[in-house]
C-alpha cells in the first residue's frame, strides 16, 4: 500500500486576491501621497512609492517561497522524500523504512538512516510536524 503526502507552506491568499491586495494598497498610497503634494508635503508621496516597491518584492520573494513543497512517499519498504520548486523535483532521498528513524526537533523534522541525517517539514507548525511523525510511525508499525 502507497501513500503520499504533500506539504507546503500556509497560503492564506491566492494569486488574484494578492494581486488585487497590491492595487488597491497601491491606489490608496498613490491618492494619499498626491493629496500631500497639494498641500505641500512632497516627500511623503515618495516615500509612499518606496514603500509600495518594497511591498512588491516582499510580495515576490513570498511567491517564490510558496512554491516550494515536500512530498513524501511511503511504500513497503521504503520512505522518500522529495522536495519540489513548482513541480520539479529539486533532491531525492530515499531511506528503508524499517531501518530508518524520525525525531521531532525544535524547528523541523528529521530522519536518521545510515549515520546520515536529513532534515524536513521546516515550515509545519510543531503540532503538524507532531502529528506527520504519528502518521510515519503508524504507517510503519502497520507493516511491522
């Protein structure tokens, strides 16, 4: 019995709904900064745009780290672990499964095999990683 699970990180907005964010944010700075070049405040409509330019490539950066994942396979006898950008398969591990052990750090999982370790699940929050390691062990102890 194959199962598969995929991990990502939290997305609370789509593209579309970031995308409106940025021009309705970007309208509001640009109607604010024109009304304080009326009044005399130049400046402020400047800075304005320096912050909405770092809004942008924040906004980017966070677009290029949502498309990371991690996949991770389990079969009879083995656990793979692949991590993903987009759909393309960055590393490949494999590991027998039953030689094989997981432990639950502070920030990550991680999975010893052979005197080598390999760390995964950065971007869970501790009660995932809590609950992907259960899923792991019971798969695990059902093929035992």
């Amino acid at each position: 019995m194959k199962k598969q699970l995929d991990i990502k990180p939290n997305k609370s907005l789509n593209h579309k709904q970031i995308i409106l964010f940025l021009i309705i944010t970007g309208g509001l700075i640009f109607f604010m900064g024109v009304r304080f070049v009326i009044v005399g405040a130049w400046p402020i409509l400047i800075f304005g745009i320096v912050e909405f330019f770092i809004l942008v490539l924040c906004t980017y950066l966070y677009f290029n780290f949502a498309k990371k994942k991690e996949r991770i396979i389990l079969n009879q006898e083995e656990l793979k672990i692949q991590k993903l950008n987009d759909q393309e398969i960055e590393d490949d591990q494999s590991y027998n499964l039953h030689w094989s052990s997981l432990k639950n750090n502070k920030d990550d999982l991680t999975v010893h095999y052979a005197g080598k370790k390999n760390t995964f699940a950065k971007f869970l929050s501790p009660q995932r990683r809590l609950k992907l390691k259960k899923i792991i062990e019971r798969y695990k102890s059902r093929l035992s």
